[in-house]
C-alpha cells in the first residue's frame, strides 16, 4: 500500500476535508503506479482523510438509520447503502461534495489519464455503503454505461471509513483476474484509504471473506464517467457477476439461461460498439484514425 505522508508529498491545505498531493513529480509517480498495477490499472492512496476516526464514528449513520436502503440479493449479503444526499448527515455531504468538485476532479484526472471525468450527481449505486456481519460482495465487473445521463464509466474512487480495522475481520477487498478464483491483490479496508481503479469489463473486484460478528465494513463509494465511450469494449448497462453459490435443480437451469442471456447480450453490446461511427476499432478503420 502507498502511504502519501511516508513519501514526503506536499499536500494542499488542511481545510480540505480530502487530502490530495499537489506536486506534479509526484503526481506523475503516482500515475506511473497506477497505470503499471496489476491485474489491472489501480491504485491504493493511504492517509486521505483530515478527519478523525472520532468525528466519522459520530456521523456515520448506524444499523438501524431510516435512510439506509437495504440490499436483498445474495451477491451483496447484509449490505446497505445511501444514494440520497440530502439525507445524509452534514460531514458526509460535505466530504463526498469534496470529491465530486474540480480540484479533486483534476487529481484524479492527472491520476489517471481519464478526461474530462464527470460526477454523479444522482449517485446511481455510490453514496455511503456499509456491510454488516456476515457481509460479503461477490467479484464482478460494474455497470459501464449510465443510461438515464447517457455517460460512460470510467473510474471507482472507494474511501474507507474504519478505525483500526484488522485483516482478520473479513471485507478485504480483492482484485481479480477474469476467471481466476484468487485474487492478485488484496486491501484491508483501514480507515482513510482510498482505493480508485479503472472500471472495464476486466476489473474484477469484491470481497468473499465474510465480516465477522460485531463489525461494520463502511466507505463511500463515487463512479467517475466521460461523456464519450471508451475506444474499446468496456462493458454495458449490467453488472456481471463472476460466482453464483449453489442452488437446486430449478435454480441451476434458471442460471443456465441467465449465463446465456448475458452472453448474447454481451455479444450484441460488443458487436454494437464496434460499430458505432464515433468509438471503438470500426471508426479506427474507416477513418484511418489511430488508437487513443
């Protein structure tokens, strides 16, 4: 893990709520990192926060919230997240407004070789999440295209909001090769780290180590998008999920026809973005144009 402070980067000024380096030599060892990571471009930025473990603990909703929506699905066993700002408490806003605004938009940006990049500002399946015992989320690669603002994503930002967590309490979060049951790499979700990683369809990632009794998994999740379309298949509207579990005879025939659902609809999403005039390797080759 990359700790900011152990490698005697400037930061900018501690009224930020999020702590960003601000010298470009820096910023371009950064991005060398990212690009470079494996299995896929990613990168693990420790000490983010100008918060105490105590202030967070204070305004983080608890169990019991009435803003929380509940997930259901086995994929995202006893999870719940908050997608409605204005129902959060006051330095939660605060903090995800910090990094949805330009000054965190253009780290990111220098961070990463993605841009412009575009917030959220609805939210769609970001905001606060949080995991309770028992929890787990099950490798998968996101949504790509976000149909109701008609943008494409790009990035995931993960800040993780737990003092003094321990590996042994489950949650770690893993990223996967495509097809791989193990992951490559593995993060403790530790108080103010921040993970931020490229979204494709080739950016498995998830945590199948449950949380353990007693505990709490919690972060704020952002997705970064642009207003064009990747040069290269990057995914589609859905979430693909890479495990299962078991089920009976009837559940295992509806998973057959689901798995071969998805894999028509990938085959038409990828068939139409090689055809599409303005992206991918069809306007490359009809208009002699190079690859980004």
């Amino acid at each position: 893990m990359l700790n900011l402070a152990s490698r005697e980067i400037a930061f900018d000024s501690a009224s930020n709520l999020i702590k960003i380096p601000t010298d470009a030599a820096a910023i371009a060892r950064l991005n060398s990192e990212f690009q470079n990571a494996q299995p896929w471009p990613s990168i693990v930025l420790d000490d983010c926060l100008n918060v105490t473990p105590d202030q967070i603990e204070q305004d983080f909703p608890d169990w019991d919230w009435n803003g929380w929506a509940t997930t259901t699905e086995a994929y995202q066993n006893q999870k719940r997240n908050c997608a409605d700002i204005s129902k959060m408490p006051s330095l939660m806003q605060r903090i995800i407004r910090e990094l949805n605004e330009p000054r965190f938009l253009r780290f990111v940006e220098q961070l990463t070789d993605i841009r412009p990049l575009i917030p959220d500002p609805y939210l769609d399946g970001a905001g606060l999440h949080s995991s309770g015992a028992g929890g787990i989320l099950t490798p998968h690669t996101d949504f790509h295209v976000l149909e109701n603002l008609k943008l494409f994503r790009q990035i995931n930002i993960i800040l993780y909001l737990n003092p003094s967590w321990q590996k042994e309490w489950g949650g770690n979060l893993g990223f996967y090769k495509k097809g791989d049951k193990m992951p490559t790499r593995e993060v403790v979700p530790a108080f103010g780290r921040m993970v931020v990683f490229r979204t494709d369809h080739n950016s498995v990632h998830g945590f199948t180590q449950p949380i353990i009794p007693g505990k709490r998994r919690n972060s704020i999740a952002l997705f970064y998008y642009t207003s064009e379309d990747s040069a290269d298949f990057s995914g589609d509207t859905t979430t693909y999920w890479q495990e299962h579990g078991e089920m009976g005879l009837v559940g295992n025939v509806q998973l057959q026809l689901y798995k071969r659902l998805l894999a028509a609809s990938t085959f038409c999403s990828k068939a139409a973005h090689a055809f599409n005039p303005h992206t991918g390797r069809w306007r490359r080759q009809s208009k002699g144009l190079a690859r980004k």
